[in-house]
C-alpha cells in the first residue's frame, strides 16, 4: 500500500515548487523547503509530546478544556495537508485522474490508520499484535487526516473556477476567486454548531472493557438528559460517537482520565480518586466523527495559504496575507475561549480550537518562511527537512514505535532486558539521576535526531516512503 520511491537528489528549492505530499507527478519538481521543515517541525513535536508528555503533563494534551503543546500537532498536520493541496493538484490537467489519485491516497492513508491505531499492533513495551475485532478503534490521527484530506482536495478539484496563476495582490482577491471553498467551510462550521449545541444526549451505561483497569467488567451508569452541553460525559460529540461507532470502538484511555475530577495526581496518569465519577472510566474518541467534520475547517484555512503561494509571487505579499490572517484568527479563538463563549478544546475540537491552532500555524510557518525563504537560513533546519520529506517513515517507526517494538523484540530472560531499556536506565536516567530530565533527553537524542539521521541518509540516496 504504501511505496518505496527512489528520487533523484536535488538541493534546490523554489518560491512556488511543487510538493509531493498529495500526489505524484509524471515529471521531476522540486519541493517546498519551508513546508518539508514545517512538516519536519510537527512530527518530531508529536514525537515530543506522546513520548515524552507522561513525565512532563504540560506539554501533554490538555485533560478537557485549554490547549497545550501536544494539542497543537493534529491541527498543523492538517493545516499542512491543506496547503500541499493546491501545490500537488494544480499541474494535474484531468479532474478524472486528480479524483482517482485523491481517492486512492485516501483508501492507502485509512488503511494505515487502522493497522496503526486500530488495536493490531501493540508496539513498543507489549510484545504482541493482533486485534479483537468486537474491539477495534475505528478512528486515529490517519483517519482524521484521510477524511479531511478527501472532503479539501475534491473542494479543490471541483469548485474551483478560475485558471489564472497571478492576480492582484489586494488582500482580499484570493478569498474571491476561492469563494466557494469558504462557502463549504462556513456549511461545515454550521453543521458542527448544529449538532454539538442541538443534539440531545440522554443518560447512557458502558462497562469497562480495559482489561489493565481495577474495574475491569464493572458496568457505571452517566446521568445526562441535557442538551448543548460541553462537559466530559454529556457532549454531543461523544454521543455521536458512542451511537454510530459503538463505545467498545473508542479509545480507551481518553485525556480527561487525568482530570482533577478523576485522578488523585491531576494531569498525571494514576489511580482514581474514590468519589471519582462514573464517566472518568469512560472511553472517548478524540479523533471522532464530529470532531472530525470539525477539523476539516483547518485543513481549508491550510488550502488559502497554500493558494496564496501559488497565486502571489512576492515574499511581501504573501507574508502579509499570512501574518494578517494568523493574527485574526489567534486573537478570535483567544477571545471566543475566555469569554466563555466557546472554550478552547481538542477533544471536541471546538471553533476557538480551530481559530488557535491554526493561527498559531500560519504563524509558525511565516516565521519558518521568513527563515528560510527571504535570509536564506536553510541549513539551521536540515534535520527537520529531512524529517520532513521522509514524514510516513519517521511517523511510523518512532511515533507509532513500531521500531522500537522490533528492538524491544529481542531480549535476554526478560522482556525488559532489551537494547531500548537499557540506553533509557543507563545512558539517560541514570547519568542525569532524574527519570524526567532523562526521558526528555532519551527523546530528543535517541528518536527524534537518530530518526533525523536516518531520514538525511535516506535523503541521501533519494528514497522516500510516500502514501
């Protein structure tokens, strides 16, 4: 499914390149240097803050409302595969084999997702694969991103109207000649409105099916019977979830676990509290239907900059488009959250959550264009370029773990006595005395610059693992 491609080398970049995260081409093109270290720059913070995020809370995901640093990484995932769209799509001259490859890459992505994230590969500390399908997650980062990938790019490929590659630098003349895609995104945000703040949601019963949980079997009853509320056990978006998907299909162990409702160590993973309520032993799926018609709207704020970089050819021009937006939207979510009139949270990826993260995003990668594009300071982020144009491999090697399960796959009497262990005990924790300052350094130096290396000799000799 996935594909091994040996490319020639090429160190050159252009100011509007064609990149091949969407599409192949039928001809060498050269890529986007800023959005390869954009691309770079999310995977190893999503490397960061899933292995690193248990030792350090506040850099983990937020347990219900608020945004931390790991809340960050689906929308600029997103966000990127959006503003490859344009770039990937626009020397394609048959909306017929546009379709096809968008179509194709979506089947390839949510194939992968569930492998990954669906309950078959338990990698890296347990030693096993194989799932029960009565149990298996349907949803996962490479669904969402498959979803929103599908619903963007026939956007792109259908609606839009205009040919011309220059128009008038106004700020306002892209957002015409894309109208059509702000129309979907305003349908889409509409929809979210409707349904998060209009479904009713009644009370509901779950057992407990984490067979490490003390509770194992024990059936809990939550008492709902609201409407339009954003709590944890009563919101619209899980209940979706739970009556389409079925609550054996969710995630197991959902952020709000380490809520201070829930836990005796709040924002740590821990025991309950004894009065702890009944939802804390809840399933719930972050990456959910809902949720996910949600988040389509970052992947199109993601398309505008990518049509800005294929429309507007002076750095001024575009970064003032960028900087203007990312500024608008960060301020909107800002004040949408602590008015208290939309809370900022991933979980049911909330509109202030969508106008934060992708702000945030557009800001990121002006602040990497200007870097790198206008002075020219490439070479401060080659590690994260390299990362960035092998995204899939590192992606499934370090933050999947699948290597480190195939490491940890060899081992002398016990399980725990494999190569991954021992450079954690002894070349990281026990040479700083201290298991944080340890894994935070056993991330950095261990995964994400040996993934870097790897990825720069794969990069070296022009192979690339592309969906």
């Amino acid at each position: 499914m996935a594909e091994i491609k040996v490319d020639p080398v090429d160190n050159h970049t252009m100011v509007i390149p064609e990149t091949e995260i969407s599409a192949q081409k039928p001809h060498r093109t050269l890529r986007v240097a800023s959005l390869d270290i954009f691309r770079g720059l999310t995977v190893a913070l999503m490397i960061l803050v899933d292995d690193a995020g248990g030792e350090w809370p506040m850099i983990g995901h937020a347990p219900w409302h608020s945004c931390n640093l790991a809340d960050f990484v689906m929308p600029f995932f997103l966000f990127i595969v959006g503003m490859a769209i344009p770039l990937a799509l626009k020397r394609i001259p048959s909306k017929g084999k546009a379709v096809k490859k968008v179509v194709f890459r979506t089947l390839k992505l949510l194939f992968w997702g569930l492998l990954l994230q669906g309950g078959f590969s338990h990698a890296p500390d347990k030693l096993t694969y194989g799932v029960d399908m009565q149990m298996i997650r349907f949803c996962g980062i490479l669904q969402r991103i498959a979803f929103a990938y599908l619903v963007v790019a026939l956007a792109e490929i259908f609606l839009k109207d205009a040919q011309s590659n220059d128009i008038a630098a106004g700020y306002c003349s892209v957002f015409r000649l894309y109208c059509w895609h702000w129309l979907l995104g305003a349908c889409i945000l509409i929809l979210y409105l409707a349904m998060l703040y209009g479904t009713y949601v009644p009370d509901w019963q779950f057992a407990v099916h984490d067979k490490e949980s003390a509770d194992y079997g024990r059936v809990f009853t939550v008492d709902c019977n609201v409407r339009g509320k954003l709590n944890p056990p009563c919101n619209a978006v899980g209940y979706i979830d739970r009556e389409i998907l079925g609550i054996n299909h969710m995630y197991l162990k959902p952020a709000w676990r380490r809520a201070k409702a829930c836990t005796v160590n709040s924002h740590y993973e821990g025991p309950f509290i004894n009065d702890a309520p009944s939802w804390c032993h809840a399933p719930f799926e972050p990456e959910g239907i809902l949720s996910s018609i949600s988040a389509v709207l970052s992947t199109i704020i993601g398309v505008h900059f990518g049509h800005v970089l294929v429309h507007l050819k002076g750095h001024s021009e575009r970064l003032k488009q960028w900087i203007m937006m990312g500024f608008a939207l960060l301020i909107l979510g800002i004040i949408l959250h602590f008015t208290n009139a939309i809370p900022l949270n991933k979980q049911l990826y909330t509109f202030s959550y969508v106008c934060v993260t992708s702000g945030a995003a557009a800001l990121v990668f002006s602040a990497i264009y200007i870097l790198v594009d206008i002075w020219g300071l490439k070479y401060m982020f080659v590690p994260l370029k390299w990362i960035g144009m092998n995204a899939m491999l590192v992606y499934v090697m370090a933050a999947e773990g699948i290597f480190a399960g195939f490491i940890n796959g060899w081992y002398y009497e016990d399980p725990h006595n494999t190569l991954v262990y021992w450079i954690e005990k002894h070349i990281f924790i026990g040479v700083w005395n201290s298991r944080r300052v340890g894994i935070l350094l056993y991330v950095l130096f261990a995964e994400i610059i040996f993934w870097a290396i790897i990825a720069g000799i794969l990069h070296r000799f022009g192979i690339y693992w592309k969906l």
